[in-house]
C-alpha cells in the first residue's frame, strides 16, 4: 500500500496504540490527525484538524490522499454526551459526515469505530445483526454515525468494541487507570454488579483493526474478549491484578451511582465473527489487565 493509512483521533486511547502498531510494523505508511498536543512516533507525518469543521478536514484529506481512513475520534464522555447533545452531535456524527465527504474525494475507504451502546441492553450480549436502539445521547450519536457510514458505500467497515483497556495518553487516563487512582489512594471504588460487557485490551484491538485493513474486511464487526464482566467483577480483578485491597471495592446497583446518562446494563457484543474472519482471540479480562500492569511498569 502507498498512500497511507489517515487516523483521526490519534492522541485518544485506541488512536494512539494504532498509530504504535501500524508505526512498528511498517507494512504501510501512516499518517495522523490530532486536536490536541501529544507525543508521536518519530517519522509519523501529523496535522492538527478539528473533525466538526469540514473545510480543515477536506484540505487534511487532500494534503496526505490516504488509502484508509481510521477515525477514532469522539466525544466518549457519555454523561458529557447527555448534558450537551449538541456537542455530542457535532463530534459524534457531524465530524464523521464530514470524515466520509473527504474521503469520497479522494477515493479512502473509511473504518469508523463505534460501541455496544448503540444497543439498550435489555438483552445483550449482541452480534453484528442485531438491530441497534440507543438509550443515551452518546448512542444515539454513535449509531446515527454509523447509518451515515453504512449508506455511504459498501466498501465501509463499523467496528464496535467496548471497554477499552490500555495505558491511556498523557493527562488522559483511561477508565481503569481511573479506578486505579481510587485503589492507589486507598478509596472506596464503588462499581455496578449489572451492568455487564466486553473488555478490549487496547493493544489488541489496533492488531485486529490492522488485519481487518489488510483483510479488506467491511461491513460491521464486532471486536473485545470473549467473556462479559460486570463492573464489580472488572473492578475486584483489578485490585487483585494490582495488589490492592478488594475490601475497597463496594457493589451497588448501576442507578444508585446517580450518573447523567442511562447505560446498557445486560450489554456486551459477540465477537465470534471476528474470530473467524480475523483469525483472532482477544485477551481475557483478567490477562488484559496483567498486560495493562506491565504497560504501566515500563512507561
């Protein structure tokens, strides 16, 4: 491949293990799109560009005319999402509409990530043909940028994971380092025992994202580990993972956190399709934490 691989979103938790691995492997060139300051791979071209503005993303396009397009980009704040739709909206969708016009320009194939909360969660786990109805504005938003990327051609993929598990970017950790920060402290950590999904081990999900792009895979493709875990289970395995006392995590009912947005609570995706069409076994939840502990120990 010549042109390049463009990653939108590239100083986020996934875009930035994506831009590592295809970097390393070096089976193509790549190329990044960020909107804040970061730390990249020496030698790895990269432009600033906001996604909700489509003349920067219509010139980013033009200026690196990539093969594939990778847009990791979002607004994944989901309680954030609920208070300012309208935000959500323009990131979530209007920046992904823009993504795809730019792409059509030059002839891109588009991967856009998504996630199990396009599902409700009233009867999960779900595998790529199941009909999708979102219950929080960061669902909705998800989903609407998935429709527009299903009907802009056939050559697209949609790629739901859920859960992402890795050493997050500088001044952005991820949702587990979080919970860490809690144990560290000697905090109580107070975790949902029904709401239940995948995890997916970061790292991981770049590998399969980069043979999904040399596989030529479209449509829609489910991506994290085999087994479900509640919240409570995440968090117990973590303190144990890391030495912690699991004294200090307390189970509660996902409605007694009083958070914002409503989440699918019997959720998570089945991902025996990806299994098959990658070739493929993602980590564990437990082994996708002891990868996060050695991530962590070497940084």
């Amino acid at each position: 491949m010549d042109r390049p691989v463009l990653i939108f979103g590239a100083t986020g938790l996934l875009g930035a293990h994506l831009v590592r691995r295809l970097a390393d492997t070096g089976r193509f060139p790549v190329a990044i799109v960020h909107n804040r300051k970061s730390q990249f791979p020496p030698g790895v071209p990269w432009y600033r560009t906001p996604i909700t503005e489509p003349d920067p993303v219509r010139k980013t396009m033009h200026r690196y005319h990539p093969a594939v397009v990778v847009n990791c980009a979002a607004y994944t704040d989901v309680d954030g999402c609920e208070r300012d739709p309208g935000l959500a909206a323009r990131v979530n969708t209007l920046g992904v509409e823009n993504i795809l016009r730019a792409a059509k320009e030059v002839g891109a194939r588009v991967v856009q990530l998504s996630t199990d909360y396009v599902f409700d969660g009233a009867a999960g786990p779900y595998d790529e043909n199941a009909r999708p109805h979102p219950i929080n504005v960061y669902g909705k938003t998800k989903h609407d940028a998935e429709t527009a990327v299903r009907n802009a051609g056939s050559d697209t993929l949609v790629i739901r994971a859920a859960g992402f598990i890795g050493r997050g970017p500088e001044n952005h950790p991820s949702f587990v380092e979080q919970m860490l920060a809690m144990l560290r402290l000697g905090k109580p950590l107070r975790a949902a025992i029904d709401q239940i999904a995948n995890v997916a081990d970061a790292s991981a999900l770049a590998a399969a994202i980069q043979a999904a792009i040399e596989q030529n895979v479209t449509g829609v493709l489910h991506l994290g580990s085999r087994e479900l875990v509640s919240r409570y289970d995440l968090a117990l395995l973590l303190a144990e993972v890391f030495g912690y006392d699991s004294a200090l995590v307390e189970p509660v009912m996902y409605a007694d956190l009083g958070r914002a947005a409503r989440r699918p609570l019997n959720g998570g995706l089945l991902v025996r399709k990806a299994q098959q069409a990658l070739s493929l076994t993602f980590p564990s939840p437990r082994e996708t934490l002891e990868n996060l502990k050695q991530a962590l120990a070497q940084a």
